[in-house]
C-alpha cells in the first residue's frame, strides 16, 4: 500500500505508460492514413461522445464495486487487530492459580500461528488475479524474503513441531488452528480453570475470528464477476479505437488548428480511460500484495508486536520499514 500523500506524475505515467503509448502510436497512424490515402477515416464526434459517457458510467460501477471490495477488506483486517489484542489480553488476565502461565503463552502463540497461516493463505495466488512477481519489489527486501520462505519459518516459531507435523494433514491450517484453541478453552474449563461466563466470552471471540478469516476468504477466492471486469475493458477498447476518428474530424474542419493535434489529444484521451479501468482492475483483489492493496503483512507484524510484548518477550521484530512510500 502506498502511503505518501500522491502519487507523483511520472509514478502514475510509469505504471500505466502502456495504453498511453499504444494510443499516441494508434493515433498516429490513422491520421498517417488519413494525410497518405485521403480517404474519409473521420467519424462524426457525436454518437462518439454518447459511447464514451455510457463508458464513463460503467468504469465508475466498476471502480466503486472493486474500491468496495478493497474498503470491506481493511475493515475486515482492523477487526482482526482489535479482536486480537483483546483475545490475548483475555487470555493473560486469567487467574494465575487456576490457569498457568505456560498454557496462557501457548494460546497466544497459537494465535500468532493462526495469524501467520491467514496471511500466507490469502496471499495465494488465483487464476484472476495478477500474480506480481515478488522479486520484482526491490524496495520491500523484509517482505520478499518472507514470500520466499514460505510459511513454515513463520509458523514454527509458535507451535510445538507436534502440533505442526500434525497440521500436515489438513488444506486449511487456520481453521484446524482455531479448533484446537476451542478444544483447549474447554479443557481448562472442565478443569476448573475458566468461570462459565469468561469461557462463554472467549468462544465468542473465537467465533470472531472464524467470521473475519471466513470474510478475508470470501473476498479472496470470489472474483469481482468476471462478465463485469470483461464489458468494461471490451467497451473501452471500442470506444478508444473511435476516439482518433472523432477528433480528426474536429480538427480537421478546424482552420486554426492542424488534423496532426489529433495524435496527442487522442493518446491523453485513451490513457485516461484505460487508467481509471486499471485502478479499477488493481482494486478487485486487495490480498495480493500490489502497490495499492491491504498491508496485510504490516498489520500481521503489528499484532505478533503487540502480543509478543503483552508476553514480555525478549525477541520481538522489527515492524516493516516504509520503503519509498510503501507497506507491505
């Protein structure tokens, strides 16, 4: 996620210099055509226009659909922190005499583990999504060595290498890490270490977490509907292939000014079209580490802090650097 103010302008030309250089060399060609040939290559501007804002109204249905996706998504995520650090301090304001202080730290480290392995799933890649290579983020060095490792130099941090190996069976670690902090509530509650209330309260946290790792899997492995993504860039297409007939026939009934101005007005015209359908198309999937998508790592750190220096622990990391402008 980008987190300086703006964007600069060359940031915004660099990440979408394709349509704006495909357009000016579209352009340019058919008004080439037009100067060479002489054959009628102009288009009336009008019916043009009436494309054009029907083109408008769908990238906005486009763009507020995906920015909805991608604000459902943090908000999922700063429930995560909130539930987190109340779960953990649930957890260590247990009786000391009646719940020890290993079993207090095993839970949370549990949780850290699940807090791990959600990570790691949602950053899967899908066949929808736009799978950016990692070694290409030169700028996020903690963030490319985590991708790299995989998951388990993570997870095995907090669990016992019984309970990892015996993870190994099942496709969806956080939800078999889940269960197990549910059975162990009911075990010290058997044995007299939660009063009904604090151990009806903490499955209820429980079941928190289970609906926020359920909202983060829903966003992830559902797409924006495809037919959507699909009309919005076929429809852009046409009208930005009509967009140089429609101005060389402004500019060229024009005495003042030259049918070559249709070249660059044409190719400022197309990019921002095929920019606003870009941010759009970036936003639909906000779990898969872009530029612009939730820091999901950064947040992920910011709770093992948290939680780690609720324990007392000597070995904290370090949270994720803001490398020019970005968070991971």
């Amino acid at each position: 996620m980008y987190v300086k103010r703006n964007y600069s302008l060359w940031m915004t030309v660099r990440w979408s210099k394709k349509p704006l250089i495909n357009g000016l060399i579209y352009s340019a060609i058919i008004v080439f055509l037009y100067e060479v040939t002489g054959l009628p290559f102009s288009l009336p501007w009008q019916p043009i226009s009436v494309i054009g804002v029907a083109v408008s109204f769908f990238l906005g249905f486009k763009n507020n659909s995906s920015y909805d996706r991608a604000w459902e998504a943090r908000k999922i995520w700063g429930s995560i922190v909130n539930d987190c650090r109340t779960f953990a301090s649930a957890i260590l304001s247990l009786p000391d005499k009646s719940v020890p202080y290993s079993w207090k730290k095993q839970m949370i480290f549990r949780h850290l583990a699940w807090l791990v392995s959600l990570k790691h799933n949602l950053r899967k890649g899908k066949s929808w999504e736009h799978n950016l290579p990692v070694d290409k983020m030169v700028f996020t060095p903690g963030f490319r060595e985590e991708m790299a490792n995989g998951l388990e130099p993570e997870i095995r941090k907090y669990l016992d290498p019984e309970e990892w190996e015996s993870l190994q069976a099942y496709t969806n670690f956080p939800t078999q890490l889940l269960k197990k902090q549910s059975l162990e509530l009911d075990r010290i509650h058997q044995e007299n270490g939660l009063s009904e209330y604090k151990h009806v309260w903490l499955h209820q946290l429980i079941s928190r977490f289970y609906d926020t790792q359920g909202m983060s899997e829903r966003i992830k492995t559902f797409p924006f509907p495809r037919q959507y993504a699909s009309t919005g860039l076929w429809i852009t297409y046409i009208f930005c292939a009509l967009i140089p007939l429609g101005l060389l026939d402004i500019f060229e009934q024009s005495t003042e000014l030259h049918y070559w101005l249709t070249v660059p007005f044409s190719g400022i015209i197309i990019w921002i079209f095929f920019l606003v359908d870009r941010i759009g198309d970036y936003s639909e999937n906000p779990f898969e580490a872009g530029y612009n998508d939730v820091p999901i790592s950064s947040i992920t750190r910011v709770i093992e802090i948290d939680l780690l220096e609720m324990l007392d622990e000597k070995e904290i990391p370090q949270p994720y650097p803001v490398d020019n402008g970005f968070l991971m």
